[in-house]
C-alpha cells in the first residue's frame, strides 16, 4: 500500500493549521552539549521547511535513545540549539505533551514547537491510545516522516495516526517508500543483492525475500562464513553461526547459481594482529585465523557483477569496515556502487551499518536508507505498522 502523502494535501488543509509531525531525532548526543550528528535531523528538515512555507504551524514528536522513563540525559531539549541554527528560526519546547495544547495554539503560523522525548512516557512503546490521544490533540493533522521507527507500533506511529486525520506521509517517509518499494517490485534488471554484516540470523528473512525476485545475491561479510561451513570449508576462529548451517545450506539449494560467494579473503590472527593479516583462498581459512574482509580478487569479482547490474540493493557491510584496513572491501563495493550509479543503475543502500560505511557519501547513490531495521522489515516485504496505520493514497 501506498500512503496518501504531504503534497496531496490542498493549502487550505495547511494554511495556519498545526501539524504535528513524527520525525526520528534519535541522534547521538556530544558528550559536553548538543548533538554529535546531524544527519536525522537534517532529514527531515523539507517536511517541515515545506509546512512552514504554507502556513502551517508544526509540532514536533520524536523520541530519542531508550529511556525507560524520565531522564534529564536524554532530553529533546539537548537538540533544541541544532535545531533552530538548522531551521533559522526558534523552536518553543513543550516538556509535557498533557499540558502542551496552549502552546501549540500560541505558535505563529510557520512557528516550530518540539515536544519531549516520547519515550519518556510508558504508553509510547506499549502503542497506548490514552498517550496517542494525548499527542493526537497537539495537532489538527498527523504527517509520520520517521521512517526509522516505522516499523514500530508504538502511540507516536501507529495509534495516532489513527485518531489524527488526515494522517499522511512526510517527504523522508515518501522517499524511502519510493526507493526501497520500487527497487523491489518494479527493478531494472539484471537486479542484484550485494548481502553481508555480522550474521545470516537477523536477515534469512531478507535473504528468502530476495532470492526469488532478484538475479543474483553477493554475499560477503561474516556472513558468508556460514556459508563456507555449509560448503564444507573450515573458517578457523571466524564470527560463524554454527547452528545456521544446515539454513545455509537449504539456501544454497534453493538460490543455485545465484548466490554467489567470496573467492577468498583477508585473514588475521586477530584484528589488534592486523599486521600479519594476508589473502588466502576461501577453501584455506588457517585454523588459528579469522576472516575479516573479502580479498582483491573478490573485490574485483564482486565488482565485475555489480557493473552488469540495472539495480542493485546493497544491505551488510563486506568485512569488519569499523577496524581499517579491513574496511577495503567494503569501500571496493561502494566504489562499484557508484560506478554502476554512473552508469545508469538504481542504487540503493539499506541498514544502520552499511549506511554509516557510506556517510558522506550519500549523494553519490540513489538512495541511501536512512531506517535500519525499518529498511530490513521492508526489504523482506513485511508491513510497516507506521506506515499501515496512515491513509491509503
Ligand atoms: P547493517 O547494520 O548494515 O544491517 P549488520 O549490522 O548486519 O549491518 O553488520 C555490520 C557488522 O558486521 C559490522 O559491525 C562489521 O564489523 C561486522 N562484520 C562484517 N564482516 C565481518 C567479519 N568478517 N567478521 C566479523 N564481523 C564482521
Ligand atoms: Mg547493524
């Protein structure tokens, strides 16, 4: 399903009006004040530049961290500063959503109001109508642009966007929808998924949701190590899920010739010993070695498929990108990313690692996800409750 969104509402739906406006603040705090990254807040930033254009006056609901109740550290108020350099112009902070009504009628029209961490309140992860109801009377309408959370059910998502209407998709939450919903139903082939991160178990759901609607899967990272047991090789003191072998080999069966595995890789005793690090082929792995990245010659290989591609959906970084030089090959498949970019694909980036193994990067691909687990649930065609819960288009 497809949400009504922002644009579709008239101006007279906008003009002088309060929206009250999930986003996903949940930034990293600096450790002496204010906010050590930006980019979330920086994402939803034509949302609400676009609400303020028309008139509207626009409330703020985020959470941020997981705070189990009150707690000063984790305060909305720490992003207050950002905010308004970010917006140019004040932001009213409303510490209590129960007595904020007032507040938000005295905003002028343009006016920006933030609300406490949402979070703070138990009924926000437990989708509470009592606190949906509560939030929902801050606003005349509801717009969700917090893709991140949007796979949550919780009262700032999902139970308010049932008693707030219209409730509509804000531009971030639009994007994301487009990007990672037309890469799965309607892509430019050859389509192709480039899979790798810590383990197979978190995403054999994204796996079984791929295999069948793409043309090849490049699997990489630790999880590849899964893999190499399944095909009897030995992985020495790798990050391998033991018990996801007899899964890894139900996979192969299924998937044939489309999946498609390193050739070999870059092996350390361990990551502080990275000096001794060397390339070995897949099917010598040194019993007292891990694997830590994919080798030149995969780099090389992985490369040569992703510039065949039309599109390509890119979730797991390729080796332990964190500790440099294992990062190499994880640069190697953003570089062909952006190449295969050039060259006309789709380019699509899901998951909270792989997006920070890109940071800076952003511009360069079609889409980079900003929802981690929000991108996976997607990505394995699960419904999104904050997306489910706003109005069909
Ligand atoms: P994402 O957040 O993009 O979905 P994951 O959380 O699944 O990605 O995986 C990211 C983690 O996988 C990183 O912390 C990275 O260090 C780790 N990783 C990748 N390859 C290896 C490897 N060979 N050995 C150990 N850890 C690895
Ligand atoms: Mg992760």
């Amino acid at each position: 399903m497809s949400p009504r969104n922002l644009r579709d509402l008239p101006a007279e739906a906008l003009d002088g009006k309060r929206a009250l406006v999930r986003v996903d603040f949940n930034v990293p705090l600096a450790k002496d004040s204010g906010v050590a990254d930006d980019t979330r807040i920086r994402a939803a930033l034509p949302t609400i530049k676009y609400l303020r254009d028309k008139g509207t006056r626009v409330i703020l609901l985020s959470h941020l961290d997981r705070p189990t109740g009150p707690d000063p550290t984790l305060s909305l108020r720490h992003i207050v500063r950002t905010l308004e350099q970010l917006l140019g112009t004040p932001v009213d902070f409303i510490p209590d959503p129960a007595a904020g009504i007032a507040a938000t009628r005295r905003l002028p029209r343009g006016g920006v109001a933030l609300v406490e961490n949402v979070r703070f309140w138990p009924g926000e992860e437990q989708n509470d109508p009592e606190l949906a109801r509560t939030f929902a009377a801050l606003g005349d309408f509801y717009v969700n642009d917090a893709f991140g959370t949007a796979h949550r059910a919780h009262a700032s998502t999902e139970a308010v966007a049932h008693l707030l209407k219209p409730a509509v998709a804000g531009f971030l939450v639009e994007r994301e929808l487009r990007y990672l919903g037309d890469a799965l139903q309607h892509p430019k082939r050859p389509f192709l998924a480039v899979l790798g991160g810590a383990k197979i178990s978190g995403k054999i759901d994204v796996i079984e949701a791929l295999l069948p609607r793409v043309d090849q899967i490049l699997v990489g990272g630790a999880m590849a190590n899964t893999f190499f047991l399944a095909v009897d090789f030995t992985v020495g003191k790798s990050l391998v899920e033991r018990d996801k072998v007899d899964l890894a080999k139900a996979l192969i069966a299924k998937a044939g010739s489309k999946l498609i595995l390193p050739r070999g890789a870059v092996v350390a005793p361990s990551l502080e010993r990275r000096d001794e690090r060397r390339e070995v082929p897949c099917d010598r792995i040194p019993a007292d070695c891990a694997v830590f990245d994919i080798d030149h010659t995969t780099q090389l290989d992985f490369r040569a498929h992703i510039l065949r591609a039309k599109t390509v959906v890119w979730n797991g970084p390729m080796g332990v990108f964190e500790t440099p030089p294992f990062d190499e090959g994880t640069r190697a498949v953003a570089e062909a990313l952006i190449e295969a970019g050039k060259r006309g694909a789709i380019t699509v980036v899901g998951g909270g690692d792989s997006a920070a193994a890109v940071r800076g990067l952003e511009e360069k691909f079609t889409h980079v996800s900003t929802g981690g687990g929000a991108s996976l649930d997607f990505l394995e065609g699960k419904t999104l409750p904050g997306v489910a819960a706003l109005e069909a288009a």
